[in-house]
C-alpha cells in the first residue's frame, strides 16, 4: 500500500510540475547561458569581436524591423536590458501575426494541403526565441494575442501536420528524414514557449518529447525500400548536410526540454553518443577550411559544428568535438553555428583544450548505409580514401561503389556534386550515375527511376580491414544495377602509396564497359599513364586490366587497348562546364576484370613510381610491384568470381597454392618470396607452398598478416566463429588480432587462432 502511495504522490508532483508555468527565458537563451558567455567574453577576445558583430546585426535589424533576425534582436535584449530590442520584438510580432496564413503556395496545392514547410519551420524557431526574450515587455492581453495568433500560423500547422491526432498527414516512413525533425521540433519550441499561455500545449510538447526517440530508432521499411535512419556505427544515410541539419533540429528541442523541465530525466537517446565519431570520420582536416565528404546533396565546404556543439551541451564531453569544431572557419557554410551568431556565441565550447589531433581509428565502415573512410593520419592534408555503396532515394545519389579521393588538402579524385533541386541539372545528371566514379555498361548506370523510386536491392560494404600501411574494403553494387549487372563488385586495396582498385563485373549480355574518372585538378596523359596535379596534391591514374590505355592518341593503332573520351558536364555552382573522363573497353563482353593503381605523389614533380609489370598464369593474373627495396607479388584468382559452383578455385602462381579470391606477398628485394612475413589474403581458405601450410581455415576469410620484432598481428575477418592457423618459423612473443591481445597458441610451426563473435 506505501508503494501505490508513494506512486501516486510521484505522478501527482510530476503533473504538478508539467502544470508550473514556465519562467522566461528558459528554453535556449537562458540567463545562465548568458552569464557564462559574459563571464568567458573577459579573457576570450574572439568572443568579444563576435558579440560586437551580433549587436551591430541587431542594430541594423532594430531600424529595419526585421523579421529575420528576431534571434539577433533576442540575445542583445538578454545581454543588455536594454527595451528598444524588447519594444522592437513585440512591434515585429503584433505585426506578423496579422498574417493569414505562413503556408507555401506550392505546398498548400498538394493533396491532402502541407500547411507547414521548412521554411515555416524556421520562422517558428525564431518566434520562440524572440516570444521567450521579451516575455516580460509584453502585457497579458499581448501575450494572450501573440500567442493565439502564432498558434493559428505555426505551431497548429507543424504539429499538426508531423505528429497531432487526428490531422497529422506524414509518416516516418514518408517523410521521416530531416523535414520531421525541423518542422515538428521547431514548432514545438515555439509550443514550449507559449505554453504559459496555452494550457494545450503543455501536452503537445509532452508528446513530441516522447516521439523524438522513435525518429532515431527508425529502421526503415520494405515496401518503400526506406533505409534505416542512423547507422549502428552512428551517423545518418541522408549526406552529412541533412544528417546534420535533422540533428541539430531535433538536439535544440532536446536541450530545450531539458531546460524547462529541471530535474526531470530526459530519457535515454542512445545514437547520440556515436555521432562525434560519424562526424569526425566523414570530415578532411586540411590547410584551410575544413573540408567533409560530399556524398550525395550535399557540399564538401559543410560541417557539423552546430551537432557538435549541441550534443558537447547535452553532457556528452568528447574530446573529438573540441577539434572537430576547432577546425571550422567562420562562414564557410550557410547555415552554419558561428561565434557571431547567436547559438553559436552561446552554445561554442570553450576549445583552448582541443586536442591537435583527435584519438580515433584511421578506419572506420559504416555497414548500415553504405559508407567507408580510410586515411593515413588523422595530421591535416593526410590523405583520405572514402567508399560509397548504399542506399538510393532522396538525397542518397546513384552511385554505387563510387569513391572520392583527398590527397595533400584536395579531393583530387571528387564527386560531382549536387545543385539546387528544382534546376534540370539535378535530375538529369547529378543524381546519376553519370557524375559519379563508377563503371557503366553501355552507357547506363543505376536505372534513373531510383531517384523517386529507391534502389530494391541497395549496395552494400564489407570486411572493412586497416594495417596501416595496408587497408582493404570491399563494395558491392550489384543490387542497385542488377538490371545490367550480376556482378558488381568493387575491392579496394590501399598498399604503401598505391591504391588498387579492382572491378570485377559480370553482365546479363555482352557490351561495352566504361570507367568514369571526376578529377580535380590538372589532367595530363603521359603514354599509359594519366597525371592529376593541383597544387600540391598529385596522383597517377594508370590502367592494367583489362587493358592499358592506349599509348597516344592514335587510338587505332592500339584496337585492343582503353580509349578514353571527354565529357562535359555542368560545374556543381552551375556556372560554366568541366570535363569527366570515360575509359572505354573496345571489345564487347560480359565478364571482365579492371585493375586499376591509383599512384599517390608526395610531390607533383616525383620520378620514383612503382613499377609494375603485368603477369598472367593458369587461371590467374596479377602483378609484380617494385619500389624503394620492397617487392609485392599481387594475384587474382580467375577461377574465384563465381563460375565454379562446387568446385574450388585453387590456382598456383609462383609456386604458391591457393583458392583466395586476391592473394599479395610483400618481401624485400632480393629475398625469396618463401621467406615472406606480410601477406594479404581475400576470400581464401588456404596457402600452401613446398608442401607447407602458411595458412589455413575451413571457411573463406579474408586476413592481413604482419609479423616485426617477434610478434605476430593479425586482421581477420570473414565469419562469426573461426579457427586458423598460421606459418611461423618461430613462436610469437606476442600475439595481437584485430587489435587485441591474444594467447600464442604454438606447435610445429603453426600457430592456432579462434575467434566467434
């Protein structure tokens, strides 16, 4: 009985609590925000320039009665008591007010009518920021009428339209991406805000509260091919813009909860902690502004401060934040939280504590929607392989197994972009395949109904692998063109200062295959190679198999070999042409395998390249790198592409015997092969050479294998339970797998590894 009493007493002081008006401002500038900004303005000058650059926008806007930065208006109110701002506010808001309706025309003619829009969503939020500063210049009867009439124009159509019964009209699965989290969070700030003054929307914010969470666990849907929202990695599948628009929305509502509810639980969201890694994995530290991968609708000059920021205030004191957010100029986005805006003078942190470099992996595989990142350092103009082969619909483009290279501050190797969406442009060449770094067959991509439609089969990433100087990632976009394709396959292997990319693809007919190349910078063929140069950042496209390019433009005196064609294409700002480059494969066909090395330079005038020799065997081929002392055999397994259903695919190359899709052996030079302790192994079962087993597993795996200094480390991927062995001349010190210390498990030369998931 004392626990049903203590019960009821809780849920009466919780109601009681809900029933409390608020105390204005309370929801995001906050007079202890305010304070703490005043306190850090006496020893932070970059503070004191930026709160001089926000008084005098809020000057300009108290002359011209602007609607538009009613925030401006709202923080120098807070900051300096000083009425005019207030008197200004309440003037802008009687006036707005007057209004008949703040819908979009365009959006008003659909069927059943949007009453609300993005663009609503942010008049919302600035009426909640301006209502809750001047909330106390403001009379009874003024409150009474600004509320009502803000209700009628914003906060009934957002909240009405996204989450209230019985008018709500979208759905998750419909609309649940960045729009949701804009429209119904911003409306429900403004419904925070005037909740004084109507009791209703008390429970309304109640309501959305708990909602927000069901957007973050959303997993997507069959029957309209809806992705899953957020990766398990962290991270959204819409392009980091909307990702970091949608949540940034959804944040500022959260902290606005949090705010006028103290010491209530806000309950658990738990994406939120995983979503400093997705920002900082996706992004180019470089000289100069930081740049960020731009899969998809978005643009490399965007970043996510103002996530990051948000999520810093909500207790969540990542280190990676700090220098995530010290790397952001001012202005070099547009909707950017920047020190002389009024969230971002309040919400930056303080960073003369960020780290120089943050403490995360150089790797990381986003498997859900289809991204992977690869670099070298995480040091500024490092060089950054990213992997795109995911979902397509919305702002998730046609570019399966496409991939966008930064090399010394430059994305040498881009994507062609996106523009604004109205403009033919978008649909007819940014969305496709066609503006993207992929392989077409007969001149078609992914079919252009997946723009609206979304890709049934969707691509996929695996057995993402990093050793340092050695990292792996294999993409599969067969699904999304599986009208042309039954295999689609894209593995990228990134050895030392070369990157192999190899394209193995089978299709339904016979016809022509074409390799397309969006370059930034200076294009130069020099005979079977191509240079791509822009300023510092330099690397060599050089073509292996099928065939090398053609060695000058006499094209017909090479009939077998690559031809390359100019395209032009619209610039990404629409205000001219470039150029992308199509290699083409003059025999028709309807297997082949391309291999193509991507020469990193650690200087645009650099003579030392590898060299390479192309070799073919039985059933295989491959190459022989040579460079700076170091020799590296690289095979592929002809009989490892899916023509062999029971049977195994065991080759034997140079003595070696194995059924692995790509084996490579690294040894120096003059050293025998036999004697070799780094190897890589993809999709391989075993190794044997002179009647010894170097490696073995009854299943397929996919292992990198580095032995200096009496110990042994591993990279294994491939299955959930595995048993290995591997060759070693000697018992390891030490044995490291996957990053982690194991037990050295030694006899007669093998050494046994297990592992289950």
């Amino acid at each position: 009985m004392r626990q049903i009493v203590l019960c009821l007493i809780g849920l009466w002081l919780t109601s009681f609590g809900y029933a409390q008006k608020i105390k204005h401002p309370s929801l995001l500038y906050t007079p202890q925000r305010i304070q703490q900004v005043k306190q850090r303005m006496q020893s932070e000058p970059k503070l004191q320039e930026a709160w001089v650059s926000i008084q005098q926008t809020a000057d300009e806007a108290l002359n011209k009665k602007d609607f538009n930065k009613l925030d401006y208006l709202a923080l120098t109110y807070l900051m300096t008591n000083d009425r005019s701002y207030a008197n200004t506010i309440k003037e802008i808001l009687l006036k707005a007010i007057e209004a008949e309706t703040w819908g979009d025309t365009e959006m008003m003619a659909r069927i059943p009518v949007w009453r609300s829009h993005l663009g609503m969503a942010h008049k919302t939020f600035l009426c909640a920021m301006a209502y809750d500063a001047a909330y106390d210049v403001l009379s009874a009867s003024e409150r009474t009428k600004i509320a009502q009439g803000l209700k009628r124009l914003a906060v009934e159509p957002a909240l009405g339209d996204w989450l209230l019964e019985p008018t709500r009209i979208h759905a998750l699965n419909s609309m649940g991406h960045n729009w949701w989290t804009s429209c119904v969070c911003q409306g429900g700030l403004l419904a925070m805000s005037l909740q004084n003054e109507l009791p209703e929307a008390r429970e309304w914010v109640e309501q959305l509260h708990e909602a927000l969470p069901e957007w973050f666990d959303f997993a997507g849907d069959v029957l309209q091919q809806k992705a899953k929202s957020f990766d398990e990695a962290g991270g959204m599948y819409e392009s980091l813009n909307y990702a970091n628009f949608g949540i940034q929305e959804a944040l500022l509502f959260r902290i606005a909860w949090i705010n006028t509810h103290p010491g209530q639980d806000a309950g658990d969201i738990p994406q939120l902690a995983k979503l400093p890694n997705y920002f900082s994995q996706v992004c180019y530290p470089r000289t100069g502004i930081l740049h960020s991968l731009n899969f998809g609708d978005s643009h490399k000059n965007v970043a996510a401060e103002s996530s990051m920021m948000l999520l810093y205030t909500l207790g969540i004191k990542d280190p990676a934040i700090l220098w995530y957010i010290n790397q952001v100029e001012p202005g070099q986005h547009r909707d950017g939280f920047f020190l002389n805006r009024p969230l971002g003078f309040l919400y930056t942190p303080d960073l003369r504590k960020a780290p120089a470099i943050p403490n995360l992996p150089t790797s990381q595989l986003f498997a859900d929607f289809g991204w992977a990142t690869m670099r070298n350092s995480w040091e500024k103009d490092a060089t950054l392989l990213a992997v795109k082969s995911g979902h397509t619909w919305n702002h998730s483009h046609a570019d399966a197994n496409s991939f966008i290279l930064f090399h010394k501050g430059v994305d040498i190797i881009k994507d062609g972009g996106n523009c604004w969406y109205p403009n033919p442009n978008y649909r007819n060449y940014f969305f496709q395949s066609q503006a993207h770094n992929v392989v077409l067959f007969n001149g078609q991509g992914q079919s252009r109904e997946q723009q609206y439609s979304g890709s049934t089969l969707r691509g996929h990433l695996y057995h993402l692998m990093d050793a340092g100087n050695l990292k792996y990632v294999l993409a599969d976009g067969t699904g999304p063109m599986s009208d042309n394709f039954s295999r689609n396959f894209r593995h990228f292997l990134w050895m030392d200062n070369v990157i192999y990319m190899i394209d193995d693809l089978k299709t339904h007919k016979v016809g022509r295959f074409e390799w397309l190349w969006h370059t930034n910078g200076t294009y130069q063929k020099s005979g079977v190679d191509v240079n791509i140069t822009n300023d510092k950042s330099s690397v060599v496209i050089r073509p292996l198999y099928p065939r090398l390019l053609a060695k000058s433009n006499f094209v017909h005196d090479y009939p077998e070999d690559l031809y390359w064609e100019e395209v032009e294409a619209p610039t990404e700002d629409l205000k001219g042409t470039e150029t992308y480059y199509s290699f083409h494969l003059p025999a028709e066909v309807n297997r082949v395998k391309g291999l193509t090395a991507i020469i990193l330079k650690d200087t645009p005038d650099e003579k030392e390249l590898p060299k390479m020799e192309r070799r073919e065997g039985q059933d295989w081929i491959g190459l022989r790198i040579r460079h700076q002392g170091k020799v590296t055999d690289l095979y592929i397994n002809q009989l490892a592409d899916g023509r062999l259903m029971h049977s195994n695919s065991w080759i034997m190359p140079d003595g070696w015997m194995t059924d692995a899709y790509l084996f490579a052996v690294s040894y120096p030079e003059g050293t025998a092969a036999a004697d070799a302790k780094d190897f890589f192994i993809c999709y391989g079962s075993a190794l044997r050479r002179d009647k010894e087993s170097y490696f073995s597993s009854l299943s397929k795996l996919f292992v990198i294998r580095k032995e200096e200094d009496k110990k042994l480390n591993l990279w294994i991927e491939g299955q959930p339970k595995i048993n290995a062995s591997f060759k070693a001349a000697r018992k390891p010190v030490a044995l490291e797998v996957n990053g982690h210390g194991m037990p050295v498990v030694y006899k007669q030369s093998q050494l046994k590894v297990k592992l289950a998931d």
